[in-house]
DNA sequence: CATGAATGAGGCTTCATTCAT
DNA sequence: TATGAATGAAGCCTCATTCAT
C-alpha cells in the first residue's frame, strides 16, 4: 500500500530531472543515479519509462483531483456561487496553489505539463484525457454556466487561451522570472503570478466577441455573437 | 549563396519532424532518409544537429523579422497609429499571417516555437534571444506606448500570457483543431483563430491591474496599486 | 512426496511454454506468470531454470520408461516375437501413443524433444542419457535381434535416421499439419501419423545395404553397390 | 557489389556460432567479438539480429538453390532419367554435397537447418518458405512423377519423414559421430553418411501403403492407396 | 562536394537470481 | 513455505559523429 521508498526516490528524481532537462533528454540512468536507486528498479516498479512519466504526473494530478472535485462540490452548494465567473477561477486558483504538494514544486510540475503538450508523448496526454476529463468536463460545465453569453466554440478556444498563458509562464517561469528580475528588480512568486493572471484571464474570457467569417457558420451563432452587451472591459 | 538542393531538403525535412516528434526525439538518419540524402550530409553542411536546429529557425525567422521591421517602420511613420494597441496587434497578426512561408507552414512553425521554449534548448533560446533580440525590443516599445498604463513588469507578464496564448494554441493546433471539429462541427483556420485571438489578446493587455500583495512590497506601493491610471513602477 | 500444486502448475507452463517458443526464449517471468505463481517459486523449488527444464523432461520420460520397459518384459517373455522387428517396433509405438499423459500432449512433448537435441543445451542431453540410457540400451539390443543382418554400425545410423523421421515429424507437426490440411484437406492425427510412420520405418530399416565407399576405398567397392544382399561390415 | 570484408567476417563468425549455440543463446557482442568488428557493425550492415539470421541462410542457401536448379534443368532434359526416383535423389545429394562451400561446412549448415526448424524463429521459416519456395516446388514436382504409385499427402508425410532424417542427423552429426565412433571405431564423413542413407531414403519412400484408417478418408483415397504394386521391398 | 563505412557511447529493457521477511 | 523487492549482468538497438575516398 504505501510506495516504498525506492518507488517515491524514483518519483521524486524523476520529477525534477523530466523538468529540467525534458522526457526523452533524461536517461533512466540518470534518475536512477540520483535517486540511488539499482536500474533496474525503474522497470521493476513502474515496467518502462513511459509508465514512469505518468507516474510522475498520476502522483500529482490524482490529489489535486480530488481536491478540485471537493472544491466544486463546495461550490455547487452555494447556489448563488454556481454562476460566477469570478468565483469558479478563484476556486481552481486556490486549488492549485493550495495542493499540499510534499517536497513537490507547483513550478516543477507545470513545466512538466507544459512538457507533455509540446513533447510527442501521445501516450501521455492520451493517459491524461483519459484520467482526468472527468473533472476537466466538470469544470468546462461550471464555466459554460459562468458564460453563457459565449458560444460553446469560443469559450472552448478562449479557454485553451487561458490555458496556454498558465502553461507558458508557469512552465517557463524560471527562465522568466530570470529576466523580471534583471530588467525590473522584482522577484516574482507563483502567487503573486496568480494574482496577475487572474484579472487578464477574467476580461479575456468577457472580451466581446468578434464575427468570425468561419465556412461553417450557422445563423444562430451569428447571432449570439453580435448582441453581447459586455460589461467591465472596454475598448 | 544559393543554397544546394541538398540542404534546402535537409532543411525542409527536419522542419516537419522536428515540428512534429520534437527535437532529441528526431534523428538525423530520419531527416536525411525523409531528405533522401546522404546521412553523413547534416554534418557536413551544418557541422552538428544543434546547428542544424537553429537553422531551422534562421529560414523562418530571418525574413519575418526583416518583414516585421519594414511594418514597424510604417507604423511609426505614421504618427497616429503609433499609440494604437489595436493597430499595433493588427500589424504583428498580419506579418505573422502574411509571411510568404514558400512551402512552410506557419502552424509547423509554431510547433517549432513551443519546443523552442519547452524543450531544454538552452543554445537555441540563447541563439533566438541574441538574434531576435532587437525586433523584439523594438516591439516591446511600441506596445509600452501602447499600453502606457500598465507598469513595466505588468506588461512584461501580460505580453507572456499572451504569447502563452499563441504558442501553446497554435503549437497544439492539430490536436485542438480535432476537437473543436468534433465537439463543435466546425473545423477552424488559423486565420480565424487569429480573429478569435485578436480581441482576447486586446482585452486581457487591458485588463485592470489588481493590487499585487508582493513580498518585499511596500505599503505605500500597494496603495498605488489600487488606482487605475498607472503610476507606480518607473519607466 | 505429492507434489505441490505450486510446482505442479510451474511444471504445466513450463511445459507449454518450451515447446511453444523453446527454452533461452522463455522466461522465468512468462512461465510464473502463466502459472499464476511468485516469480522466485521456480528457483525455490527447483533451484535453477536448468533444472526446471530437465524436471520437466523427467516428468514425461520417468512414467514412459516405466511403461516401455514393462512391455519389454512382456515382449521378451514372448519366445517368439522377441525376434520379430514388427512387433517391437508396435511395442514401441504402443508405449509411446498409450502413455496416460494426464493432462499432457504428445505432441508438446516431441517438440521439447526436438529442441533438447538442436538446442544447445548440452546440460540437458546429458542428464537425458544418463537417465535413460538404460530402457534405450535394451530397446537397441533387442532391436539388434530383430536386425541381425545389419552391421552394428549400421543399425546405429538407420535408428537415428528413424529417430530424425519421428522427432522432426513430431516436433514440428502443427505447422506440417496445417500444410497437408490445406494441400490435402486432411487432418491428420498423431495415431494417424504413427500409421503411415511404421511401414516407412520398417522399410527403411530393412532397406539393402550398400556397400559405404570409405576413403580409402577402391574400385571394386564400388561395383558392389548395386548387388543387393549386403555384406560389407558387420559386428 | 562485393560484399565488404566487415561482412564477411560477421556472417562467418555468425555462422559458427550460431551452429553451435543457437541462435537466441548467441549474442551479438560474441559475433562481432569473435569475427573482431565494431559491435554496431551488424546493426549498421543488416539491421538487426533477425536480418543477419535470414542473411547467414541466404549466404549458403542462394547458390545452393541455383545450382539445384541447373542440375534439375539437365535432369529434365535427359527424357528417361526424369521418372527415375533413385536419379533424383543422386541429383539432389549430389548438389547438396558438391556445393562449392568456400569455407562453409555443410555440418555447420545442417545444424543451423536444424535450428530453423526447432527453434522459435517464425521470420525465418516463412522467409525460407518465401524464398525458396519455387526451387521446392519443383523438386516435388519432379518427385510426384517418380513416385507415381504415392497419393499426394503419403508423399508429403514421406517426405518430411526423410527430411527429419537428413536434418537430425546432420544437425546432430559431431554428438552422433562420436558416439558412433566410440562405439564402432569408426569416424564416418558426410559423404558416406549420404551414401548410407540413399538406400534408406529410396526404400522409405517406395514402402507399401497401409490403409489409414482416417476420419476424412475419402473413397477415392483409398482406392488409390490399396491398388499399390510395389516392387523391392515387403515386410 | 558528397558518401559509404565504421565507431564509441549510451539508450531502454529483460534476464535469472538472491535475500530478508 | 512462500514472496515482494531488489540487483548486476547482459541483451539488442540507435545515436551523432568521423573519416577515407
């Protein structure tokens, strides 16, 4: 029941080394030098390297799972809540960057996602969709309530938007912040980071919406789009 | 001058797998069987893989960043649009967009972009970065211009969300694409996620700027922080 | 005394799994995990790999020599058919399709026959006619008897050819089955096999001897070849 | 054209070791050790272990079909010899033994045909298969009319028979040989093993049919297999 | 200018076996 | 009696690179 040491020294080299240096860039030799750990304990525990990298990412996702779920339930009760958009990014924020993450860097792992999308590991998305779309469908389906002026295809797009803003600069958030601090004296923490994304990714998910001259535009769509009195923002 | 037949197809090559496996995982018996040419060619026309990498990056990027520079230099000529967002948005948009890409395919590209950033390539960041450094500055101070509003570093961070934004979409944009396409029914060209972008983007640069509870913050900054017009940071 | 299940059911897949893909190609792994078994049971109770793939040759072969040597004795008692090569060769034949093979397949074992002689396992050839070097010693003396004309020499070559006949038959014989049932839309059955085997032998041990054109051997010699009653060696 | 020294010097070593140990029990590294070449030498000139089994058999077996192929031309020209069983069998033994074998020992062969069959190597049988089915083909055509008094599946079944008895022993000639030589003082060559066993071979293949009592018989059949004139031999 | 051959290093995986429990 | 964990050795293969031609 509870991973035995060697399991969790392989993890946690593996964690740091994958960040650093990419999947295919880190050897399992490599891992298993740091970790002090025999070569063959890769494959003895996890069967290959692939299945090592989801383990690596099952480690952490499967907690902050959990928590996002509860979190959701939480909300949910309050029905007042269910439809604020506000509300629904503060409760991912807070579930994120409270994860109690033991000796995990919240820093370290988003690279690692960033990782999984750019890298060709099919198999790891692939592992990851399958893992966790439940409470990614959960989520899309709080957020579809918190803009329903948003057509389903915009607010998918707007969404990845988001997502690819979080990756990037968390996953690349040393280099990043390397170069905040040099030009601007100001060393950045990842809360801190938060708080800045959040107010952009809450008026990018309420900027109006454009007419998208699209092939496959039905009239409907056409339309929501262009009666969208917006609020906040502004041109 | 006129580059051989030999490494105009190494080149093409290596491109498209790279783009698509990523770099450690593309060999360059690969490239050179894709290529049909001689394996021993890579090295002897380019000296090394890491070479051959960034030069990869040279052909795209050398004529956008001269392209980008003569649209530039019409912008500031005309004074009224130099403070424009929107217009400085649309000008880099179309540069990207209208790049003559003679066989290239901008979404390859951008691929290429987000392994740039993600993978551990330290030598190509370092490369891009001293090549590009310059019309990127000379960019980043249009869009302060722009953006007068907002502090260097808010800046700073938001310019990031944004190209988070592009890379991470663009890069993933086949798999995205899929989805939308099955989810949605609508199968979506880069141009029009271009338009989707472009609101998005100029929404979330405009975005108010939250107090930011930093901390080696002082409170008289973080009272400055509150009220909009901008002040605080220094130019 | 009884064996225990666990070495039973070890035994059972080893068997299996040797005559399918032969002894260096199967693992240690594949055949405890067939078995449903811990992996260290197979050193635990036999020691070695070695010693399992012999244990399982004693399995078949330790119930067979019994069995044969019974029949001999019936054999011999009889005063005439112990000269008869007819009858010893049904003897033999009856021993080996009538074994009780509980749960066994002839056919599963022929094939591991075939590969103890063309593998290299020399370990195990040795241990086969150390053990049962005595049923076949009797076997080929009473064989003797039933071929007086042939030369000792020569008797050792035509048993071996036979042997060659039946264990290359045997041992490969789900692939030639599957020829002849698509050739001649026949499936033949072992009992079948040992039908058409036995007038083939018979023949083929009683076939004229030519006279073997030795080295040193001259003209004339070889103008005996085509007479028919053999001379030539003998004991 | 030529194939380069490296090569060679693999498939010879290859060859050898092979005969001797088997094939999953020989590595590469003992190949290229012993023939005294870079170890990725194999992959590079045949690309995998697999591929240098097939190449080793290709090595002996393309001449060795090619000269059978002229010998069968000149047999078919000759209109009596044609039907003659004991002539096409003189003519395959004769290229068997007659194959100029630069270096190559037809023992080394016979063991490795021997392995071919018994051992676990799918690719290579049906490479053979596919590779040398025609010159097959027609030698059991030319049989079919030698030995016109068989049905077509007791000439299949013979056949095999006689092919186990070659392959047997000529893949197990050094263990035979030196029993037979301790037993019988005698140390006999390939050339007389042939000789001893075409009597054998001839007599095998013209012994009486017996009925078989086989569940798909059809009346035909049976006709065929009664009405059986046979000459020499009887029981 | 180009290439076929060759190479040393290192990749992941699997093996039979051992040992403490 | 049985087992989960661990291990050193070795397996095959692929890599980027070099060099003589």
């Amino acid at each position: 029941m509870v991973p035995s040491d060697t399991v969790t020294r392989i993890l946690d080299a593996a964690e740091v080394l994958f960040a650093e240096h990419g999947f295919s860039e880190t050897s399992l030799r490599r891992i298993t030098g740091r970790a002090e750990v025999n070569l063959a304990a890769v494959n003895y525990h996890f069967g290959s390297k692939q299945a090592l990298i989801q383990a690596v990412f099952f480690r952490y996702l499967d907690p902050f799972s959990a928590d996002l779920h509860q979190r959701l339930d939480a909300l949910e009760a309050d029905e007042t809540g269910a439809c604020d958009l506000e509300g629904l990014l503060d409760t991912l924020f807070t579930s994120v960057l409270e994860m109690p993450s033991e000796g995990h860097d919240l820093r370290t792992f988003m690279k690692l996602l960033g990782l999984a999308y750019s890298q060709a590991q099919r198999h790891l998305r692939d592992e990851l969709r399958n893992r966790y779309g439940d409470i990614f469908s959960r989520f899309l389906k709080l957020l579809r309530r918190a803009t329903r002026e948003l057509a389903d295809d915009e607010r998918f797009w707007r969404l990845h938007f988001m997502l690819g803003s979080v990756i990037f600069t968390l996953s690349g958030l040393n280099t990043l912040r390397d170069i905040a601090e040099h030009d601007y004296h100001q060393r950045i923490t990842i809360r801190e980071l938060a708080q800045r994304l959040k107010p952009v990714a809450l008026n990018a998910l309420r900027a109006p919406v454009t007419e998208v001259a699209s092939n496959a535009m039905t009239a409907q769509h056409a339309d929501q789009v262009t009666c969208y009195p917006r609020t906040g923002t502004h041109s």
